[in-house]
C-alpha cells in the first residue's frame, strides 16, 4: 500500500506529463509545512538506484503540500536516502518584499512575523548569485507540475514571469473581451477554527503586500482572514494565487472560501 505519510529523507516521485520527477522531503516547517528539494532531471521511467540521484546538487528548494498531496496520489514515496550534509540546514531563500519593492533575503526557518520580516535584509535589485537563491512560497502541487516540466529555476523565474505576460496579453488580444473588474479591491475569504492560524495567514498575506483583516465570522465560531488586493488582469496569475491561498489555508486547518470583485 502506498504510504500517506513521509519522512525526513524520503525521495517522492511527480509525473509532469513530461518525465518522472523526484524531490526529498528535507525539513518540516511549523507553519509553512514541508521544505523539499527539487532534484535535477526528468525521467522517462523510474531509475533503478536513487543513492547517486540523492547526493547530486538540487535544483531549488521549496514548500510543498506534500500532507496533501501524498493521501491523493499525486506524489508517492519511491526510496528513502540520506539528506546531504549541505541540505540538513535551512537554506536561505528570497521572499518578495510587496510589488515591485524588491526583496528579502532569510532564512528559511525564519517565521514570517512583521517584525522579522522587517529584520530581513532588502535588495530592490538581485545580483546573478542571488537570483539563484529559492524563492520562499508555498508551491501548490499544479504549480510545481508545471514548473517541473517546463524547466523553471529560481534565476529564470524573471523570464517565465515576462513570457507569461506577452501570453497572457496575446490571449486577450485574439479571445472574446471578458467583463471588467473594477479597481475595487478583491476579496478573499478564508477560515479557520483557530484565531492563531487566522492571524499566521494574516502575517504571511501581509508579508506578500495585502492587505487583511481578521474578525469573527458569521457563524461566531470560526475565524475569518479576509484577505484584499486589486484586480489582477491576468487570468493564470489569479488562478495561482487562488490556488497559493488555499495551499496556505489547508496547511493551517483552515478552509479557503473563494472570492469577490466588484464587476
């Protein structure tokens, strides 16, 4: 039977429609969930021997609903091999400072408080060596799919970023003109059991330049993260972001519960 749950040192296999990829899950994160390490390479079948595949350099680490994504087959345990020396410690990441501010260069392990966050180092610029440097999000599994198959790495994130762009613009030149979104700000409605985790959202939303409130909900159980932002025109990047925010949602016990733009 396939294993629900993994552990530290586990190499886990994601079919990209492209070839066989493969992670280790090197760390567990309070609030962030599991860190793994994208291993080099995609495979047309599985490789006999996973030892040598283990000790080569990862590619980028990352966060990954690996708790979901396991008990629904979208990944699946393979070999369990020793995490290198180099990998046994949090690596430091680049998170977005909010819009175009720049960034933040931390940590891994370093809770996403505003106060540690105004801590962090800012760089509105990246050097080529810090372009390197993972980016600090919570990958949703189609995400990583599609990043996984198309070869993306934290230094070419600029690029896929502009190229998705022209895309999306080449979409909307050539497709039926969709209703507009006003310039009122979007909302999101997310909800948790917990005031605490309502409030671990906030900061994490908050840290990534929106704007959140947190208040009872309705049902005066429930805690409601409201989270706010303006339109976003691009119809792959809404969809990314709707799909970060329930990642965030389910790691934190909570529920994500759509959202609402004035049209």
């Amino acid at each position: 039977m396939p294993k629900t749950k993994a552990a530290i040192g586990d190499i886990l296999e994601i079919n990209t429609g492209s070839g066989l990829a493969y992670i280790q899950y090197t760390h567990q994160h309070p609030d962030m969930g599991a860190l793994v390490r994208i291993l080099p390479g995609l495979y047309p079948s599985r490789p006999g021997d996973f030892v040598e595949l283990a000790q080569q350099r990862e590619l980028y680490f990352t966060f990954y609903p690996l708790r979901y994504a396991l008990p629904k087959r979208e990944t699946q345990v393979v070999s369990h091999q020793p995490v290198p020396e180099w990998a046994k410690s949090y690596p430091m990441m680049r998170h977005s400072n909010g819009g175009s501010s720049g960034w933040m260069i931390l940590p891994a392990d370093t809770p996403l408080t505003l106060e540690d966050l105004e801590k962090a180092p800012k760089y509105p610029l990246l050097t080529p060596e810090l372009a390197k440097l993972s980016i600090l999000e919570i990958c949703p599994h189609l995400a990583l799919v599609q990043q996984l198959a198309q070869g993306w790495t934290p230094e070419r994130d600029e690029e896929f970023r502009l190229k998705a762009i022209a895309e999306e613009e080449a979409r909307k030149r050539t497709a039926p003109q969709p209703k507009v979104v006003s310039s009122e700000s979007v909302r999101h409605y997310l909800y948790f059991p917990e005031k605490a985790n309502a409030e671990k959202a906030a900061q994490w939303f908050r840290s990534q330049g929106f704007s959140v409130e947190v208040r009872l909900g309705a049902d005066s159980e429930n805690w409601l993260a409201l989270v706010k932002h303006e339109a976003i025109e691009g119809v792959q990047d809404m969809e990314k972001l709707r799909d970060e925010m329930e990642a965030l949602a389910d790691r934190l016990h909570g529920e994500y519960d759509g959202w609402e733009a004035a049209v």
